[in-house]
C-alpha cells in the first residue's frame, strides 16, 4: 500500500474535527467489508464525541449483525425500512463519508438523495475508477485488501490514535478485523503485507480473532448448509474453457427459505477445482440477476464483469447485473447468454468496443 499523503490526513483531520452531523454510507446489498468499514467508523467518531450514524440502502444479512454492538445499535438506519429518516438523516449532515464504494451510483436507492446533498463529501474506498468529481476529498487505493485495511492506515495516522492501535475502540478494532477478513475470504486472496501487518497490530490490541471466525462462519442456518449440496450437486456446470457457473432462481431460495448473506461465498467454491479458472454466480432478484464473479490470478473477473455484466470490481473479484427485458428476456435465458459470454471471453478476451 501506498503512504498515506499527510496533506490529506491534515484536511481530513480539519473536516472530522468541524463536522457536526457525520453520516456514513456504503453500497447496496452490504457485505462484510461495507458493514466493517462503516461500524469500525462509527464507533472511532462516537469515542470522539461526534454525532456520527451510518445509513444502509438495504438490510445485512443475520451473519454480520454481531458487528453492530449494542452501542451503536440506535445509530443505524436502513433506507429500505425507513426511508423519510435516512433521507432527514442525510440532508440534515455536514459530512457524508462514502466506503467501500467507488461512486454514490453504487447506494441503489440512496444516490440522489447523497449526489443532492450540500454535505463535504468524503470517498474512502479500494475499488477502480473513483467518480472523482462527486467528492471534496478522497482516499482511494487499490492495493489494499478491503476499505477495512484502509480505514485501519488513516485511522492511525490521526493525532487521537498516533499510530497505537491500542488507541482505537476495541469495537472498531473487531469490526474492521471482520470486514478485512470476509474481503480477503480469510487471507486466501487479496493479501498484501500490510494486510498482515493490520491483523498482527489488531492481535495484538486484543482483537478475538477465534470468536469473529466463530460469528462468521460457525453461526448459518440449516438451510444454508443444505442450499449449499444443492449448489454442488444440481446447480453448478463446469465448461470446457475452464470456467464453472451456477444460477440460484426464486423457486429454490424460498425452497431453502434463503436469507440475506445466506449464499455468501457460494462464487469461491468452484475455484478448488483444478481446471476452474472462473466462477460465475448468479442469484435472481426482482427484474434481474445479480452476478458474482471470482477467478484466479491471471484471469480478469473485472473484464468479465464489465464486458457481459453491467459491472466491475477487482482482478479476481467483481460483480454486476443482468436486467431481464433489458440484456436477456427473462430468466430462462441466463444459461444460453453466460455459456455464449464465457465462450467469447475465452476466444480472445474481447474489448469494449468490439462487443457494441
């Protein structure tokens, strides 16, 4: 990871320190890394007396809901179950930090009330291609594993913390461990030194790390674990080109009574195979499939995802959608347009420009 520019850390200092109402925000459909990087947040401004919440577009999934600590519990606020109180929420702050995210397009229901906001806007994230004209400040670095490791390098360049990560609240100590953790599917990509080096100083402040893989990965459903021999058994196809896929369509969710988070980590299975070099996930939702996608190093999940599926991401990690009415007439026609996909994007990896 790059070193910190203390010009920014200066100015965001200045902006933490004159803010009010801080309000943090994240994208749609939250996994570990989003709800970590904004709980770690928020409990560091609540210690330093500030009025700070997070709003969520959408709800998280019963797996992370440990990270919230009862302290902060009343300072969450989901778009989808109160709409009115996100938006007063939001119009009403000072500053809005963004994280985990690369754009206000990436908070589904909650990007024009943010992009309309007169708040300083803060963009701390470690996607690709940041919407730079929307932000007053950012800290954007695509070699780091997750927005959790970030926030961890800003959080000990500040004067409160000077660099002892003793210093930070033992709450955004366990929830920026956690977000690191789910992001780097627990060191198994993703990994940098300083990766190592986060989770070796957060040991050492204390962090548990036993009990946070015990919530993460100790705590699912019945259902899951069954959904799960159905993923491997009826739903996933290999293809010649070394490429494996699988859709998960309405009927079998409410078969499996699948909750949110439920099928987390589903795209990495595939993977174990020797000859797999990408897997495809894709789960219906309404008018769309949202799309999953991992490879392995050296071939680009990011180009998939941005050539066939109306996404993007990292390397080997990314995500998009496929509308129905729009890029495939209806669900029924999600295999015969991910098998095309696959084909021409192991013919030659085609550019942008040759697939309009």
């Amino acid at each position: 990871m790059k070193k910190l520019d203390c010009r920014k850390l200066d100015l965001l200092e200045k902006i933490l320190d004159s803010g009010e109402r801080l309000t943090l925000v994240t994208h749609t459909h939250p996994d570990g890394d989003a709800v970590g990087s904004t709980v770690g947040l928020l409990n560091y401004l609540i210690m330093n007396r500030k009025d700070a919440m997070v709003v969520y577009s959408d709800k998280i999934g019963e797996n992370l809901q440990f990270i919230i600590n009862k302290a902060v519990r009343n300072r969450v606020i989901n778009f989808c179950d109160a709409p009115e109180k996100a938006q007063e929420r939001i119009q009403s702050s000072d500053v809005v930090i963004l994280l985990d995210a690369n754009s206000f397009r990436r908070t589904a229901g909650l990007e024009e009330i943010l992009s309309n906001s007169a708040a300083k806007k803060i963009l701390i994230d470690h996607h690709l291609n940041p919407e730079e004209s929307q932000f007053d400040l950012i800290f954007s670095e695509t070699e780091t594993s997750s927005a959790c490791e970030y926030v961890f390098y800003i959080l000990m360049e500040l004067k409160e913390v000077s660099g002892e990560a003793k210093r930070l609240p033992s709450e955004t100590s366990r929830a920026l461990m956690t977000g690191m953790t789910t992001d780097t599917n627990n060191f198994a990509n993703s990994t940098f030194p300083s990766t190592l080096e986060m989770a070796s100083r957060l040991l050492e402040a204390g962090v548990d790390r036993d009990a946070i893989l015990s919530n993460l990965y100790n705590q699912y459903s019945e259902y899951r674990i069954r959904l799960m021999g159905t993923f491997l058994k009826d739903l996933m196809i290999l293809t010649a080109q070394g490429a494996a896929y699988a859709i998960l369509d309405k009927k079998t969710q409410n078969l499996y009574h699948m909750g949110i988070g439920d099928t987390e980590g589903f795209v990495n299975i595939p993977l174990s195979i020797s000859q797999v070099k990408i897997s495809i996930f894709l789960k219906e939702d309404d008018g769309h499939y949202r799309v999953s996608i991992r490879s392995k190093k050296g071939t680009s999940a990011n180009q998939m995802a941005t050539l066939f599926f109306n996404g993007g991401g990292h390397e080997c990690a990314a995500g998009g959608k496929l509308v129905f009415g729009k890029d495939i007439e209806g669900p029924s026609e999600a295999p015969i347009y991910i098998e095309n996909a696959i084909v021409r994007f192991f013919q030659k990896e085609p550019t942008q420009k040759e697939l309009q």
